[in-house]
C-alpha cells in the first residue's frame, strides 16, 4: 500500500535549478534565488541589500547552518523581510565564489563554506563571514542578530555602508586584476618558489604546512621537476615521504581508493570525508608521476586505486565524470568510512579480522570523536606488520587485497553519502587529463577507454563549436563562461592525444583553444580574463592566476599554449604563453607559492618544450618507441604522429622513415637531432633534455 507523499511547506525560486546543492535548499522557509537576472533587478527595484550564501554539497557546515538556521522559521522571516536572499553553488559558478571570496578574506582575514555574504543593490560586499551559529554561540555572534544588525545598519547608516563597499571592491579590483607586466621571465622565481615550499616541509609527519593539512599536488609535482633536474636526496625524501604518508593515512579511503579532501590533525589520519574529484585527478597524476620519477610499484599501485575508484563510483553511464561525494550519511560525518573491531571481526571473522585491524590500526577504543569506530590507517611498514604476525609479506598483502574487497562490497550495503552527480567541464577536464596519463603510463586500455568516453560525452553535450558549457545534469546543460573551463579541458584533450595519437583529439584541443582565446585573452598586458565580456552579471573581470584548490585557468592555459604551440609548430601560441607568463610575474615575485601551477608553467617554458615525431611505415600496428617511454618522466616533452589526419594539421612536423622502419625525431622548434629506428637510441638522445 503506498501513501500519498505529503506536501513541502515551502518552495523558492531554487526549485528549477540543476545543481543538487540549490535543490537542497529548494523548500527552505527562506525566499531563495538563484543568482540571475530577476533576483539582481529586485534589489535594485526594492532597494534592499542582498544576503548572498555560496556553499556546496559536500559540504559539512553548509549541512549544519541550512539545518540550524535556513529551516528556522523566525530567521527565515528576518532575511525575506529586510534582504533578497541568494543562493550559490560554488562549484556552477567559481566567478562569483572567487569575487566574494576575496572579499570575505579581505574583511575578516581568513575565508571558508559556507561564505555568507552582504552586498549592496550594485553588488558591492559591504559584510561577511563564514558559518554563522542560530543564536550567541563559541564566540560567535548568532545569525538572527547579525541580520537584524545589518539591517539596521543599511538603512540608517547607508552612507557609510557605501563608502565602505567601494571601498572593498576597490581592494577585490586590485587583487583580482593584473597591472603592469614584467619585461624578463626571472629563473630564480621558480628556485625561490622551490625553497618556500620546502621550508614549509613536515619532517614528522610528512607534507607541507600543518593543521588542517592539504595534499599539494601542484606543489609536489613542482619539486618532482626540481628533483629530475638536481637529484637532491633531501628533496626525493621530501617528496617520497609526503606521498608515503598520505597514501598510509586516513585521508586516503583504505578500503575502496580515492582520497578525502584533507585532514583535520597534521598526522593525515582523521579526514574531513568529502571526496572531491579534482582533489583525485590531481592527486593520482601525482603518484604516476613519482612512479615514474622513481619505479616504486606503491605508487603506481595508488595511482590505480584511485582512477579505478574514479571509474566505479564516479563515472555517468554516458561517460562524464560526477563531482563529489558528501562529507556526511544518516546525519554523520564520516559515518560510511568508519569501523569497529567488531564491525571488521563480523565481516571478515575471528582469524583474518584480528589481522586486518593489526594491519589497520583499529583498537578497541577507536580513534574517532570517541565513537568506538576507526578511521583505517597503515601506520606501521607491512613488512613489519608481517613479521610480526608470523606470516610471509606477500601472503599479508594477498590477504589484506582480498579483505578490502569483502569489506568494501560489506560497505556498499550502508546508507553511502549523497552524490553530487553534475557534470564540470572543468574537473572533467582534471579527469580526463589524469585517466589519459594513467592509461598511457601502466599501459591499461580502460583507463583510456573511461577518458575517451567521458570527452566524447562532454565535446557532444557541452561543445557546440562556438562555445563551451560549464554544467550538465540530466538533459541540461548550462553555464557559459570561464576560462578554466575551456583550458581543462584542453589539457585533458592533449593528454589523451598523447595517449593515443588518436588525431581527434588533437583537432578539438586546437578549436577549443582557439575559442578561448578569442574569449578570454588580453592581447594588450598579455594573460587571460577568467570571464567572457559578455557577463554582465559581475562586479568586474577577474584576471587572477592564482591557484586555489584546483589550478587557475590562466595557469592551465599557458601549459596549453606552450605544448600546443610546440606540436603545431604555431609560434604565436608561444608567444601568448610568454606574454601571459610576463604578465603575472609581478604576483610570483615573493608569492610563488600560491602560483604553483603557473611556477609550473614558468618552469616549462624556461626549459623548452620538445617534440618526438613518430613515422611509422605503412601497415604498421604497433609504435614500438611507446612502449619505452611511457614509464620515463619527460615534463617537457610532447609527441606526435604522422598519420594524414595529423598532416593535414601540422604540416611543419612531416617527416619521413629511414629504410622504411618505425623512425623517431627529437626535436625543439625547426632543430632535430638525427632520426633514430631504435628505442634505445631514442632514450638516449631524450637523456639529456
């Protein structure tokens, strides 16, 4: 017998939207808006400030205010009598959350989800904060007298909450913009970044800075460059060690792979639980690079897990990747992620489980906000841990493989947290990027299958030739606008151009580039917009590059016109990365570390990008060079081949075979060293690059 569902009390103007996080806020008493046209035009229409809340849906104490204060009937009634309340999904519109971002960290010095913001009518921020408790609570003043206090003060003292706004944009413009562009590319900045990154290093724990503890996948990818070039042992202990730690840690998901957002304590154990899939694309071309670096099989082994997690849990049916998973299930954080002693003996029984929690570190006690229950770590060597259990290292591994898979499938029986299943452009972009360069370098056909899959998906549903579309759920897409979303995307193309030579790629790298440039590039100062002139919706025209969680669109760019210029032979694409470089040199001087992938991309340019042409005979079915280099670490090389697809696009590189065997050319612009048919003399010839 069903039973007729019983009717919200409430519905906004979120009730339309596509992203899950607007949609969770849809029957708040709170009159919601999306930001748009409507809601922007009554502000003005009824002359009140607006109360803007970016959050998004893996977010714990984004849950924890709708709960305490957006479902409140009394505060709900303060904010639609005296503000237009909007709401945000940062992940739709990075934009907006990099504009009021800075403002909140220009107003109180620190920033954070949820942002709560107070603007004017013209959309100047003249208040903000974070999470706001209900009522006076830990040194916090509660939301319901905020409101009442900026109400007040809008209109009794709306003079000086003007001036006071102007005042804020006029820093936001400052930050946000670039001024005056350096003449020289200076190649101690990229030394001087190296230095602030590594003073910053953990020596107990391992990573960079303390608590909360972030990965730093950009930083780590920096000083693996650093190390290829100065073979410091200090700098590979930095590097191995960090990655060590992490993937050993709680942050990392033990059972089913992929990592948590970061970690609260500076061990790495406890995670704040939210999966996001930048942080694992970032982090799993982290680990293949290092197994490059160093042919440690752990990290390959990490790099798999996590793109194999990637593929189970967070790939579409039609091949976009989703963005993130929640923090919190049933009401608690961390709830599907954790374990008792008797919840793993039930599991796995008495033998394998007294094992498993060896292995894991899971005590009587537990370690988790005295739940009883573990976050799974692997403090101690396996090595170790065998010995001390009597049994040899390889049978300890076999046992733990097959235990993880019977407690992940125990685990997929609980309530698992909320998916956020839209579709980003942009960390598509990071994905495909990062499944391309793990199909290429542990040579498995899936993982460039997952990445051709989920490109092809986004160049039909998100591409139409002109422009490119930021957001898909469903049937619909939206959302034009950014830079990042076209730059990631086109790295993604170049890499699983790279890792097929399947010349499709290529040409929708080089149109999508194109777009972008004709949108968003800045042919007088040099660098990028991060927005089209056509949104008109904006306190003004962002041209930071500075990195964040995710790279900068600006950052990916130059990578992209620096690789791009080099396979096409298009020496104005490298032009317009030097010139984006020297724009933002004035921000790197002394601040390098928070510009890790534009030091990326410095690095790159000052140490020239080469090109491997492979000819291959007709017939041929197998490029044998591939083989050989997919495990080397060349930074600063791309390849291409010479199909007639290929030659219609980059008639510079033709070349042609010796005797009729598979010939390679190493070169760097219009210079090439003498064509090589064997792949030992290839290496060999790469060695010194």
């Amino acid at each position: 017998m069903s039973f007729p569902q019983e009717k919200p009390a409430h519905t906004n103007h979120l009730i339309h939207e596509t992203s899950p996080y607007l949609l969770q806020h849809a029957h708040n008493p709170v009159d919601w808006h999306p930001w748009g046209k409507e809601a922007l035009e009554r502000a003005k229409n009824e002359d009140k400030p607006i109360f803007l809340s970016i959050g998004y849906a893996a977010c714990h104490w984004c849950h924890v205010m709708e709960k305490e204060s957006f479902e409140n009937q009394s505060i709900a009634k303060i904010l639609n009598e005296n503000f237009i309340p909007i709401k945000v999904d940062r992940e739709e519109r990075p934009d907006l959350d990099e504009i009021y971002m800075t403002a909140t960290q220009l107003l109180t010095g620190s920033g954070g989800w949820p942002m709560s913001v107070w603007l004017t009518p013209d959309l100047q921020p003249f208040y903000a904060g974070t999470y706001y408790p209900p009522e006076d609570r830990w040194g916090r003043p509660g939301f319901g007298r905020v409101l009442t206090s900026l109400a007040e003060a809008f209109h009794q003292n709306r003079d000086k909450i003007e001036r006071s706004a102007r005042e804020i944009t006029h820093s936001i413009t400052h930050a946000l913009t670039v001024s005056g562009a350096s003449d020289t590319l200076d190649p101690a900045l990229v030394a001087e970044t190296i230095d602030m990154m590594t003073g910053r290093f953990d020596p107990r724990f391992g990573g960079f800075g303390g608590a909360p503890k972030f990965p730093h996948s950009m930083d780590l990818m920096l000083l693996l460059r650093e190390f290829r070039r100065s073979h410091s042992q200090e700098l590979l202990h930095q590097i191995t060690f960090s990655l060590d730690r992490m993937a050993c840690g709680g942050m990392y998901d033990q059972i089913a792979g992929g990592f948590h957002r970061y970690s609260v304590d500076d061990r790495w154990l406890i995670p704040h639980f939210e999966k996001m899939l930048y942080d694992n694309a970032l982090l799993a071309r982290t680990y293949l690079e290092a197994f490059q670096v160093t042919s440690e099989k752990r990290y390959a082994q990490t790099g798999r897990e996590i793109l194999d997690y990637v593929i189970r849990e967070m790939q579409s049916p039609e091949g976009g990747y989703y963005s993130s998973t929640d923090a919190d299930s049933e009401g608690e954080e961390g709830r599907y992620f954790v374990w008792s002693q008797e919840e793993i003996l039930s599991v796995l029984g008495k033998d394998t489980g007294t094992i498993v929690c060896e292995y894991y570190d899971v005590q009587p006690g537990g370690n988790f906000e005295h739940s009883g229950k573990s976050v799974l770590s692997v403090p101690r060597d396996p090595v170790e841990v065998a010995r001390q259990l009597s049994l040899d290292p390889e049978q300890l591994e076999t046992l733990i493989r097959e235990a993880k898979t019977t407690l992940r499938q125990a685990r997929e029986k609980r309530v698992p947290p909320a998916l956020d299943d839209k579709i980003l452009t942009d960390w598509n972009g990071l994905m495909i990027s990062a499944m391309a360069f793990g199909g290429f370098v542990l040579a498995e056909p899936r993982y460039i299958e997952s990445a051709s899959k989920a490109a092809a998906s986004l160049i039909t549903h998100q591409w139409d030739g002109r422009r490119l579309l930021h957001t898909r759920r469903g049937e619909r897409s939206h959302r034009e606008g950014m830079l990042s979303y076209y730059a990631n995307l086109v790295m993604g193309l170049i890499d699983l151009y790279q890792a097929t030579l399947n010349p499709r790629w290529l040409e929708d790298a080089i149109r999508i580039n194109q777009a972008s440039i004709e949108k968003f590039y800045n042919p007088g100062d040099g660098g990028f917009f991060n927005t089209c002139a056509s949104k008109d919706d904006l306190l003004l025209r962002s041209r930071s590059a500075q990195d964040g969680a995710t790279p900068s669109g600006n950052s990916i760019a130059v990578h992209n016109l620096l690789r791009l210029g080099s396979l096409t032979g298009d020496v104005d694409l490298i032009s317009m990365a030097e010139k984006t470089l020297l724009s933002h040199t004035a921000h790197l001087r002394g601040s390098g570390a928070a510009f890790p992938q534009m030091v990326l991309g410095l690095d790159l340019f000052l140490q020239g990008v080469h090109q491997i042409v492979f000819v291959l005979p007709d017939g041929t079915e197998r490029n044998p060079f591939l083989e050989r280099i997919k495990t080397q670490f060349l930074p600063n090389v791309v390849w291409l081949g010479d199909t007639a697809a290929e030659r219609s696009l980059l008639d510079s590189r033709r070349k042609k075979t010796l005797e009729n065997q598979p010939t390679a050319y190493v070169c760097q612009g219009e210079r090439c060293l003498p064509p090589v048919t064997q792949a030992e003399n290839l290496m060999k010839n790469l060695s010194g690059l």
